[in-house]
C-alpha cells in the first residue's frame, strides 16, 4: 500500500496526515478550507482540488470529518465508485453507530472494505503519532487497517465488527464526561471545606479517587498536572465537541435501550455551559461554573 486519500485536514486531521508522510506514504490530501489544504501542502501532502481527484488513485482512503451527515455524503458522493475497487476506507472521524454501519454497508456493497476507526487523544497526540484508534471491522479489514494506523497511533485495538469502534468512543467519551464533572466537583468542594486544591491532588491522585481528569489533566489551575486549564482553558478539547460526543452517546443508549442517568445529566451540564457562550473552551472549565 503506498498512497493514501486523506479527507478532512483539520486539527486532527492535519497531524494525522502529516505522519503518514514522515512514514514514507503518498499522501493525496483534500479539504474544503484553503488554508489547511495549503498547511498540509507544507507538510509533504499532495493537495488536490476535489475528494473525486484525490481518491481516484489510492490505495486507502482516510477521513478525518466533523460528523456523520458529512462523512456519508462525502462517502456516498465522491469515494464509493470514485476510488479503485478493492481500496480500504478508514473513517476516523467521531460519528454515530448507525451512520457508521450505513456508509461500510454500502462501501462494501460497491466492492471495498472499511472500517470504523476512530481516535483518543486531542491534537497533540494527533500530530504526536500518539492516538489510541478504536477499530471496528471484520479480522482481515483490521489486519489491512493496521499498517496504515500505526504510523499515527500509540494503540491500534479491535474492537469487535463493523460499528464497535463508535460505540467503545461513545463509551469512552461519556465515561470521561463523567470522570472530568466529578472531579472538579470533588476539586470545588475540597477548596470550599478548607483542603487546599493541591493538597487534595496529592492525595486523592495517589488514593481511590484517581482518573484520567484528576491524574493527567488536573481541571484546576496550577493545580496538579499541566492542562489547559493553566493556560485559561484555552486548547484541549472544546466544550462543544465534548456535548456533541454525549449527545452520541445519549442517542446510542436510546437505541441499544440502555440506561445512563449520569450521562444525561452531564449532557445537560455541557449544553448548558457551551449555550452560555464556552463551546471554545476545553471541556475542564466546568470548574469554573462550581
Ligand atoms: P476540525 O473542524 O478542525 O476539522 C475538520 C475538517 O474537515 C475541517 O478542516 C473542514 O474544513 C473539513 N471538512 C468539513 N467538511 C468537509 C468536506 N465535505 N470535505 C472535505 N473536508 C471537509 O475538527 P477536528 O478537531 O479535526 O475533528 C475531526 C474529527 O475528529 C471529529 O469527528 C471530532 O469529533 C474527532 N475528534 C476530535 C478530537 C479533538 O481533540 N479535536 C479528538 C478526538 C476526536
């Protein structure tokens, strides 16, 4: 395999694109924005001026889109039919399940083989080559889908067929939605009962309340380890994108009929603060509303 269609080069995807090239691969690149088209240029990508164009010549085809509407007609409209038979697709982007399984149907209806994959992990882990992807696919799609994700992850995990991907992101996001409002009311309370921010770190880190949002991207600044919550919020992962992956994640558990009461209630925390105007700020800024 040697050249890759990379759609959709934003934040994530720019990186992303970018270490596929340093790993020796044709990068046939598209964006609808000039400016990350021509970034992308920059960075050893060839730019081409339709999705039609850049696919037609790949071996794979990787798409790193906003969300399911977009990454179906992208698909249904310029990769099924446009790119040779035979060429794998590797949907990256963070969309709904149903979505997911509809557009793999139909790429595997027209002859190819793809798979759900998308990532954990936020821009720098994107240009760092240090993503987790969470595959979902048959045994030989994922066998294919390794080769072309190694160069951009720090793990490449199966996750079961077609669709699994989204539902362990789904999963993932809402768990961590949970994990991060917990512990910055754990933070505020500490801080309101009289225990220092930093002291309550040290040892609540080291105690049985540590997580990811307390341990490694501690939501209070100059508190614990480095964030962005030390650079006023600013970077990480937006408030906006946090609510759009619980609202995934809340029309995922209505369709599998499941119950997530904590996950609706932090839905309806995340829409609250990105409608007051903080959809830009990373997602552990819910601090600063305790
Ligand atoms: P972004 O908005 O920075 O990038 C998306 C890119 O897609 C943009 O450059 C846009 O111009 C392009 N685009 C939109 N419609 C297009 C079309 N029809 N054809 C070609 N290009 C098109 O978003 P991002 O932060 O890079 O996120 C991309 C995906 O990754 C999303 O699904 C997001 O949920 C997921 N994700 C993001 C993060 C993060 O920290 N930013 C982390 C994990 C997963």
């Amino acid at each position: 395999m040697k050249t890759i269609a990379f759609i959709g080069l934003g934040n994530m995807g720019g990186g992303m694109a970018a270490n596929l090239v340093t790993a020796g691969y044709k990068v046939h690149a598209f964006d609808l924005s000039e400016d990350a088209l021509a970034k992308a240029k920059e960075k050893g990508c060839e730019p081409f001026s339709t999705v039609s164009e850049a696919v037609a010549e790949a071996d794979a085809v990787v798409t790193m889109l906003p969300n399911g509407k977009i990454v179906k007609s992208v698909y249904t409209g310029e990769v099924i039919g446009k790119a040779p038979k035979g060429a794998l697709f590797l949907d990256c982007s963070t969309i709904d399940v149903a979505t997911a399984r509809e557009v793999a149907g139909l790429a595997e209806d027209a002859g190819y083989t793809m798979v759900d994959a998308p990532v954990s992990g936020g821009i720098a882990a994107a240009s760092g080559g240090s993503l987790t992807f969470m595959v979902g696919g048959t045994s030989e799609a994922f066998a294919k889908a390794q080769a072309v994700l190694e160069p951009m992850s720090k793990a490449v995990i199966h996750a079961g067929q077609i669709g699994s991907g989204q539902v362990a992101k789904m999963c993932n996001n809402m768990l961590l939605a949970i994990h991060m409002i917990g512990t910055c009311e754990a933070m505020a309370l500490a801080k309101r009962a009289g225990l220092a921010p930093q002291k309550f770190y040290e040892i609540s880190s080291k105690s049985t309340g540590y997580n990811w949002s307390l341990n490694d991207y501690t939501p209070v600044p100059g508190v614990g380890a480095t964030s962005p919550a030390d650079y006023d919020y600013q970077g990480g992962f937006a408030s906006a994108l946090m609510l759009k992956d619980l609202g995934l994640a809340i029309d995922g558990a209505h369709d599998a009929n499941a119950t997530v009461p904590l996950g609706e209630h932090a839905l309806e925390i995340y829409r609250a603060f990105v409608e007051a105007g903080n959809g830009g700020k990373d997602f552990g800024a819910i601090f600063t509303t305790l």
